[in-house]
C-alpha cells in the first residue's frame, strides 16, 4: 500500500466520505500532509460543496484548500479514506474516473471497492489505519499531521470509551502526542466550544426523547420547527448524550435532512447485543457496530418503529 501512494511521477487526489465526520476528516488532512510532506503532488478533494463541519473547521491550515470537482483521469490516483462503500462517495460516480482507486478504511462492511484495498475492520479508526500506512512508507508524523490523525481517532472511539477501543488505540494516541499532538487544546476545541444554538437543539432532542424496548432504546426526532426553535441546524453529540442516560443501551436520533426531504439517522450502542451497523446497512447506510447512520425517506414514525422492531430482534436473540 506504501508503495502504491508513494510514485513522484503521479498525482493523488485524497478523499472521504459525504456527511464528513471527526474521522473523514482528520484521516484525510493527516494522510494528504504526510504524503506532500515526502514531496508527492497531492490535492484534497471532497464530494460535499461545504465538506468540513463547523466544529472541525480548526484543524484546516490557512491556505488549504479542499476541491470539490476534482480533476480525474489517467495518471491521477483517488485515495479514498473512511469511506465503506463508493455509494458514499460523488453521487455521479466520479471516481470511477481515477486511474487508480486506493481504499483505506476500517469498516467490516466495506466490500473492497478500490483497485487497492487496505481494509482493517479491528482498526478503532481510519485514522489508526493511516498511521500504519505512515509507518510502512517511513513517513514523518509532525504535528500538523500528528493533530488531525488524533482528532480522528478520539472521535471514533468517543474519547476511548466504545468498544472499538484497543490497545492499539491507546499505543497511537501516545504516539501522536509524542509527536506534538495537543491532546487538552484538542479536546477543548472539540468538546468545550459547544455553539449555543446547539445546546438548544440538543434540549429539544431530549425533551422529545421517548424510552422504547423495556427502556433499552431511546429514540428521539428532530423537526424544521425544532431546528427553527433552536436557531440551527446542529445536532451533534444529542444521540450520545441519549444514549448515556440510565439503563438504555441503544439511542437513534433522527432529524430531517439538509436537503432532498428525507430524513438521516444516527445509531449508537454500547452494547454486544445490538449491532447497529446491521440495522444502518438496512436502509443503505453503513457505520461500526456502536456507531452507525443512514439517511431514508420518511415518515419519521414509521422510521422509529421500523428501527424499533430490528432493535428488539437483536436484542431478543
């Protein structure tokens, strides 16, 4: 894999998924500075028209740009990372334009899209997974690749509580700080800057949460009204903060989407019995066993019971 993204005479275009999260995010800036760090001609590049979350815009430097109609054809190598199926990348399919279509991500479903698959599904992370791509070129971690690696890594692993938290999580993470991540400055800019608006949102969220499943599930929708309400559309961190409560074990938020009318949904579990990447990849979409999502049509209603009924299967058997 080292080799494959090491050619001076190519051009590499890095990428993640729609909907970027922590993970997409970091992997991608982290990668793409290691790699121009070793003198290669490399470009980020991103289906969404506004790719990075407000919460994570911090870890972009000044003058980084990321493309949103890239330039690929021959000699152009498309690094896609994070990223569980090509559906997840441009919805005109893009990337099949790339001569070379490298697949660097840790899902357990990812059906091997690329040309070159590095697919670790014991990986905490992409992130985790980009430092052993580092690792194997003899790369350097400073620490403007060392921040977003980390940031993508403790976001994954929610602050090293879910259970795809290894040993190997932790031996990174020292790793990155070693090489100048600022894990306090991090976690501040991440957990502590917390938008007002947001706040709002999540209140709602909460004040709208219903227990299902004898307690165990904690459902929760989110409408424009809600959103108008609050005076945003930002809900990250409500379905965690649901499924922290007492006795639930899986929480689902869903919330109207941005665009096209339908709605997307966010699956947490902290539990072995309950796989939510299976109830995701139901509806189209993908994740990890603790943590997944999936954007589908609506009735939200019709939505929770569907999402009720698979949640009581599992927990059942």
């Amino acid at each position: 894999m080292a080799l494959a993204l090491s050619d001076p005479n190519r051009a590499y275009v890095v990428a993640s998924h729609r909907n970027a999260d922590g993970d997409a995010i970091g992997t991608m800036l982290g990668l793409a500075r290691a790699m121009r760090g070793a003198g290669l001609d490399v470009r980020l590049a991103h289906p969404d028209e506004a790719p990075v979350p407000a919460e994570l815009a911090f870890l972009l430097e000044p003058d980084e740009q990321i493309d949103h109609d890239p330039e690929l054809g021959p000699g152009v190598t498309l690094v896609a990372v994070d990223c569980a199926s090509p559906s997840r990348l441009w919805e005109d399919a893009r990337q099949d334009r790339a001569e070379v279509l490298v697949n660097i991500d840790h899902h357990q479903d990812n059906p091997g899209f690329g040309d070159l698959n590095l697919i670790e599904p014991d990986a905490s992370s992409s992130a985790e997974v980009a430092v052993h791509v580092l690792d194997a070129a003899g790369w350097t971690i400073d620490r403007s690749v060392a921040e977003p690696l980390y940031v993508g890594l403790v976001t994954d692993t929610g602050r090293f509580s879910y259970t795809n938290t290894g040993a190997e999580a932790h031996r990174i993470a020292a790793r990155l700080h070693d090489a100048g991540a600022r894990a306090e400055l991090l976690s501040r800019l991440l957990y502590e800057e917390q938008p007002i608006e947001r706040l709002a949102l999540l209140g709602r969220a909460l004040a709208r949460a219903e227990r299902r499943a004898g307690g165990r599930l904690m459902v929760a929708a989110l409408d424009a009204d809600d959103f108008a309400a609050a005076g945003g559309r930002d809900a990250e961190g409500a379905v965690e903060l649901m499924r922290s409560a007492q006795g639930v074990e899986v929480a689902a938020l869903v919330r109207e989407a941005d665009h096209n009318g339908g709605l997307r949904v966010s699956l947490r579990s902290q539990t072995g019995d309950v796989d939510v990447s299976a109830i995701a990849r139901h509806y189209g979409g993908g994740g990890h066993r603790a943590a997944a999502g999936f954007t589908a049509p609506g009735p939200p209603d019709a939505l929770i019971d569907g999402i009720t009924d698979q949640v009581v299967a599992q927990l059942d058997a």
